[in-house]
C-alpha cells in the first residue's frame, strides 16, 4: 500500500531531547505539556509529521546528538535526501536532455509518434495523469526526470535506503511507455555497469519483475491497466528488489522457507558482503560519468554522503557491524563480526578508491577577487562587524538554551 509523504510519520527515539538548540527544546517541553493528536508523545518514542522535523533540523547548522548527525542517528537517508537542492520530479526541455537515454531509438513509428503528439489522446493525457502523480507523491529516496520533446521516455534514480547492503548508492533506470500505454506495461533498463548486484537486476540492464512482464506472477503482482502507475513501479524496485536480504530474491530461496536455518543466513550475509562491494563500484561509475539530467544530484549526493560511506567501510574491515547495519551514533559491537579475507581487502580497495574520489569533488569555496587596498580594509571592517554580530547572537542563543535546559532539567528529574 502507497502512503502519502505528508501522512508519514518519523519516530525520533527521544532525540529532541538531546538536541541542544532552544527550538528543539522548546518545542519538546510544548509536545509533552500541551500535546494535540499531531503530536504524540510516550516514553520510547516521539512522532512528528515531516514538515516540523525538518523545520527543527533547519533551525540551526550544528543541530547534533551526542556529537552524532542527526541523518545519521536516524540512521534515515529521508533527511539527507532533503538537504540536496534539486527538485525530485522535473521536466526537461532540448533534444540534448535526453540523447543518452537507453530507449532514445524506441516509438519511432508514425503511429506512435501521433500518439505522443497529440496532447489530446488517450496516451497524452494518461502520461499527464503520471506526471502529477510524481510531482505529488514520489518518496524522497527517488528523483525523476521526464522530457517535454520525448514524453514516453522517463529517467529515475533510487538511493539504496539505509539498513540495505545498498546504502546511500545511486540506482539509475531508464524507462519508456509503450504507444498503447496503460495497456500494456513500461519497458525499464537498468544502468547496471555489467554489474549485477541483485538476482532481479542483471548484468546487461534487465529488470526482473512480474509488473512489468518480465517475471511470471499473478494477480496485483501483474500490470493492470486500470490501476498501475510508474510510482507503483519504483516503489516496487525500491522496495522488493534493493531489499536488506537480496540473496532471498532468488526463486526458491523466498524469505520464510529459508532464511531463518542458520546455513541460508550465512549465504545472505556472503551475498550483501558481495553486493556491497559491487555497489560501492557502481558508485565509481556514476561519479565518473553521471546520466544526463542528474549531474549535479550525483555530486551533491556524494557531497553530503561520502564521510558516512566512508566511516560505513571502516567499521565493516573492524567488524564493527554487519553490510547495512552500521550507525555513526551506535558504538562498536561487543561481540565483533567475523570479516573474511577477501572480502577485507576488497573493502580496503573500495576506501581508498572511493575516498579519491570523493575528495575530487570540488567542495571549496569560490575564490575572492583581490581588492584594492581600500577595498580590503573595508571588506576586513565588515567581516569583523559580522563576527561579531555572529558572536553576540551566539552567545544569546546559549544562554536561551542553557535557560530552557535548566527548566528541562527540573521537570523530569
């Protein structure tokens, strides 16, 4: 069942608390005392609408816990997804945008041609409907891009949600609609690289899924016309395929039957440790050459995500935690995870080739252009006007902080 972005929910495991910014605490003395059915309060959890999470985070630029990102105590990537400035669902204009789309060469015919158009067929208007749809309700792990001159070709990208050996990676699918759309299903290619990191995902750009006719099923588990829709697509790539337990995607090894006899779970946990490493090597090749339309999204994902997937490859060559499950604010493991040999040093190859080339991302700021003496002296006069502001403001927002904790304190001692 699809649920709507603005009727989620995000437990933050009394992390409000912790946040030491006068907003935050604020806001949490509010929740406990004066608490409405948008905000529900108990001692293990507490759960806010979207909205006013992110509003909290972006009061101020140093909101940690326990010395910890906040994105990465949730251990969610919705927040680190929402920090990138790019639109989740556009449109793009020019023959260009889409020259290196995989089915660029597809409905050339006439026929469907007219169908595309045409703004007034049943086609046209069917692909508006989908566009809404995208623009509404797509998840914040999934980024699309559709063409103004080619309205039945599509580009997405998934990023591999945490918990997953495919973690903070980037997953891009080429999709086009068939000239008789919805009656049939879209075609989708993966840019799988020659790399295939799960049994529905191969080598040469197949997808794997009954909805889309490429796998047997049954039922829902078909395309229906009436019903099916591009977000019901993704959404199922995203959580069906780019699943925590890929190795069980396999026919005959189905979660249930398998999974839980000790042998089958030691070949899963084989298997993530080799997706992983396959998935790290995907994003090489995004960084070095990324899909048209997403050039930007590639470098700003990476941006804000590359510390985490580095300390992530740390703590799995310690064995600090198991392909998926590490956390930055969760101390190391007592009882340490076995690491074999090969898959130890393909980590190690994986750090330091990934650490190269995050640190090639251009994150320095833009060089000031050298002044006249005059100028310099008037521009040192400001900027020291401004610390100083900064400073005094500081200092007022800790005493606010400081005053409000104290009051905090108190109320649940």
């Amino acid at each position: 069942m699809l649920v709507k972005k603005e009727n989620t929910n995000f437990q933050f495991h009394e992390c409000l608390r912790e946040i030491d910014h006068p907003v935050c605490l604020f806001s949490y003395a509010v929740l406990v005392f004066f608490g409405s059915p948008q905000f529900l309060v108990s001692k293990q959890a507490l759960v806010l609408p979207p909205s006013t999470i992110f509003y909290l985070l972006d009061c101020s630029s140093s909101h940690n816990v326990r010395g910890f990102p906040v994105a990465s105590r949730l251990g969610d990537n919705k927040v680190a997804a929402n920090t990138i400035e790019f639109p989740q669902f556009d449109i793009l204009s020019g023959d260009s945008a889409h020259s290196d789309h995989y089915f660029i060469h597809s409905n050339k015919s006439k026929k469907a041609q007219g169908c595309f158009n045409d703004s007034t067929s049943a086609v046209s208007k069917k692909i508006a409907k989908e566009w809404k749809i995208l623009e509404k309700d797509l998840p914040d792990s999934i980024y699309v891009r559709v063409y103004e001159q080619r309205i039945d070709l599509l580009r997405a990208v998934i990023i591999g949600a945490a918990g997953t050996p495919y973690h903070d990676g980037l997953f891009f699918l080429d999709i086009v609609l068939p000239s008789d759309y919805p009656n049939q299903p879209p075609k989708v290619y993966y840019h799988a690289h020659g790399l295939r990191l799960n049994p529905n995902l191969y080598s040469n750009g197949t997808v794997c899924l009954s909805l889309i006719h490429t796998w047997t099923g049954r039922g829902v588990e078909l395309w229906t016309p009436a019903k099916s829709t591009i977000l019901q697509l993704l959404v199922s790539i995203q959580g069906l395929v780019l699943n925590s337990k890929p190795y069980f995607n396999e026919p005959g090894r189905e979660v249930g039957l398998y999974s839980k006899a000790e042998r089958w779970t030691k070949k899963s946990t084989a298997y993530n440790e080799e997706v992983f490493i396959l998935s790290c090597k995907t994003m090489l090749y995004n960084m070095r050459k990324a899909p048209k339309g997403f050039e930007s999204f590639v470098v700003e994902h990476f941006r804000a995500r590359g510390d985490f997937i580095l300390a992530a490859i740390r703590a799995y060559i310690n064995g600090d935690a198991t392909v998926g499950q590490y956390q930055e604010c969760v101390s190391a493991s007592l009882s340490s995870v076995p690491v074999s040999s090969k898959f130890k040093a393909n980590l190690e190859k994986m750090h330091l080739d990934l650490r190269s080339a995050f640190h090639g991302i251009d994150t320095s700021p833009p060089k000031m252009k050298k002044l006249p003496l005059e100028g310099r002296r008037e521009e040192k006069e400001a900027t020291s006007d401004a610390v100083k502001s900064r400073s005094s403001a500081k200092e007022s927002k800790q005493g606010i902080s400081s005053t409000i904790l104290k009051v905090l304190k108190k109320i649940f001692e």
